[in-house]
C-alpha cells in the first residue's frame, strides 16, 4: 500500500516535480512571479494523482462588484442558465478563465448578479459580485478563513477593468470595479434598479401617458403587467419608486427619440415591457389612462388579458443602486474604455448613414403619399379594448393545475 502524505509534503512533492518541467507557472513560496510556461505541461501536470489546485495556489483573493455594461442584440439574455448561447454571463466568465482570474470554479467564487435581463435587453449598469485573484497581501480573518483581502485598499491591485476589456468581445464592457464587504449580494443587497425604454414620439399623446404612468408609482399587485411564474413566484406585490417620461435630443426626419424611465426596488418577469406597451396603447389613444387603475385592481380583474409585451430592443437596465458601492476606474483603463465606446457609436452612425442613403435611392412615392405616413408603421388592426380580450388563466388556476401535474 502507498504511504499516505501529508499535505505539506505533497505540496513539496508536487513543487519540485513542477519545477524540473521548466515550462509551467510555479508559485513562489514568497509570493514572487511565477515562471511562464505552456498550458500542455500545465495539464499534464494537473492529472497526476493527488493533484488540487488548492494546494498549488499561493495567490490572494478578494470579493469585488464589477459594473457592467453590454448591448444585447446578440445575445440570448444575461443568465447562462439560458438554454441557448451566447449570454453575456457565459463571455463574462470566459474573461474570467482567460485573464486567470477566476479562482476555483463559479460556485467556489460566490458569485452573484443584481438584474437578469432578458435576450435582447441591453444593460449601461448591470451588477455583478465574485471573489478574484487579487495581487494585494493576503489576510488572516477572525473566523479562519485565509487567502482573502479584507481591506478596501486598492494601490497596486489588479486593474481588473482594462485587463477584462482586453479580452472582452466589443459588446461587452467592464464600467468599474469596487471592493465588496463579504457579505455583499449583487441581488439581495440592490436598494433599486432603473431601467430606461427608448421610442420615437410620432403621434404619441405624451401627456396621456404621462397620467397614465404615475398611476404605476407606489406598491401594486403587478400580476396584471408581467409573465407569470406561478412555479417559483408568489407575491406579485413590487414598489415603483420613479415614473417619468422625457425627450432626448436624438431627432430623425423632424421625429424625436423619447425616452422613458422607471425606478423600482425589483422587477418581475418582463414587467416593464408589458406596463410601455399599456402606455403605448394609451398614448395611441386606444386606451384611456384609467385601464391602469383597471389593472393593477387584482380583486376585479382576477386575470390578465392578453396583449403582446413591447419590444425587448429598445430596452436597457440603466442602474443598479447600492450603498456603499462606488465604482471606480484606472485613468488607463477608462481612457481606452472612452476610446472603445465612441468608436462603437461611430460604427453604428456609418451603419445608419447606409440605411439613409438606401431610403433615399428608394423609388419615389407619389404624390399623395408622404414618407412620414410610412415611417415605422406597420399594417393597421383594429384595436380589441384590453377590458374585452380574452385572459390568461389567474394565479390560482395556474398553482392548481401545478398541484394536479405533482
């Protein structure tokens, strides 16, 4: 029978047979750079018997926010438990595992997200929590726990935002980073979330939806405006804390980008695209701004009509508030940062400028039509008032029908 080793001569053991490769990273015992090598011989030394990382890691880590910003055209939502790919999660840890600063695996990082924005929805201000490889000194805690910096300082630490933007792709960027305290959770610790919802005004009654908007503000049952997940979800009460509705100073054909903002403690499923597309009914003048009052009254309208959410494009998770998280950045990273951000609108204005120039090599309408009456428009349907259209089944009768399946 083998003899059992201890851990510290299976370190040792393992260190010297490192070493005599030459040609992998070997972990300093005094905490100087390791040698580079090749990750063949990494591997070949990973499968050895007895081999965990564990004991070949003499790094420091520490449990950091990280802002982050992506457009998501491309991808199929934020979470990475989407059943297809890309998400922006799944290139966010791919970041993490190139840079190598991903320490152990998602689970032993305790990683953690504030908002999960669906495919489509783009963000300016997602937040995520996870423990990296830090290069401060290591600290020693009360409670045992070792290999963890505790203190906020941050003078001579990984510049985690130009390192992960170096191999991020161009859709995905790191805004800041900050130190969290142990404790932090980038959901459960989230005072507010904001979101934004861009349109063009056209013939909207912005008024209109203005009245009917500040009628969301306060704490509803929102059962009414949004995707039920009667398996998982069970109190459909949320506070909206902000409601406003205001022009950008983006125009187009003597059309002006509007935009509105929502503010709210926590959202759920698809909740704010289901309360714009009321709006946009009512802006329409095809719904009166009491079919608000209408629908968050849970006890009248035990069940939701049915009515197609709005678009997820023109949607972007704009904040996440905390306390005592403040963002920062290296003048570096944040001059490259800037450098990339306008590039990207400048590819996306030349993109629009062909657009334009195809619509203007278009055919010629004649005279009694008019390129405003075709801007954006789709074929016309007569409107079924919402009070009139058939409903989704209540919560009740969805918790029912889930008892009779188990």
């Amino acid at each position: 029978m083998a003899t059992q080793l201890s851990d510290a001569e299976l370190i040792t053991s393992l260190q010297a047979r490192v070493k005599m490769e030459k040609k992998v990273y070997v972990p300093d015992e005094r905490g100087g750079k390791s040698k580079k090598g090749n990750r063949k011989s990494e591997e070949k030394i990973e499968k050895m018997p007895g081999y965990n990382t564990r004991f070949m890691s003499h790094h420091s880590r520490r449990y950091v926010a990280l802002k982050v910003m992506y457009f998501g055209k491309r991808f199929y939502g934020f979470a990475s438990e989407a059943q297809m790919e890309p998400t922006v999660e799944s290139e966010l840890f791919k970041a993490f595992e190139k840079t190598r600063l991903l320490v152990g695996n998602k689970k032993e990082s305790q990683y953690s997200r504030c908002g999960r924005t669906d495919k489509g929805v783009s963000s300016v201000g997602q937040v995520i929590a996870l423990f990296l490889r830090s290069n401060l000194k290591i600290s020693e805690t009360n409670n045992g726990n070792s290999g963890v910096v505790l203190d906020e300082q941050h003078e001579g630490e990984i510049d985690y935002v130009r390192v992960l933007n170096r191999v991020l792709p161009n859709d995905i960027r790191i805004m800041g980073w900050c130190p969290a305290p142990v404790d932090f959770h980038a959901r459960f610790s989230c005072l507010s979330r904001e979101y934004k919802y861009f349109f063009w005004k056209e013939n909207l009654n912005i008024q209109a939806m203005e009245s009917a908007g500040n009628k969301l503000v306060g704490e509803h049952d929102f059962r009414n405006f949004c995707k039920m997940d009667a398996a998982n979800v069970h109190n459909y009460r949320r506070r909206i804390k902000l409601f406003e509705i205001s022009p950008t100073d983006v125009r187009y054909n003597d059309n002006q980008l509007w935009v509105i903002k929502i503010r709210g403690s926590a959202f759920l499923w698809h909740q704010v695209r289901c309360m714009v597309v009321v709006l946009f009914m009512v802006g329409k003048g095809l719904e009166s701004p009491n079919v608000i009052d209408m629908l968050l009254d849970t006890a009248r309208i035990l069940r939701k009509p049915q009515y197609t959410m709005a678009s997820e494009v023109p949607l972007v998770l704009q904040s996440c508030e905390f306390d005592n998280i403040k963002f920062m950045c290296s003048s570096e990273a944040g001059e490259a940062l800037h450098v990339h951000l306008v590039n990207e609108c400048q590819i996306y204005q030349l993109q629009a400028a062909i657009f334009h120039e195809a619509l203007l090599n278009c055919v010629p309408l004649s005279n009694d039509q008019s390129l405003l009456h075709f801007q954006g428009s789709k074929k016309k349907v007569s409107h079924v008032p919402l009070m009139s259209r058939p409903t989704e089944p209540s919560y009740e009768e969805r918790r029912a029908k889930l008892n009779t399946v188990a």
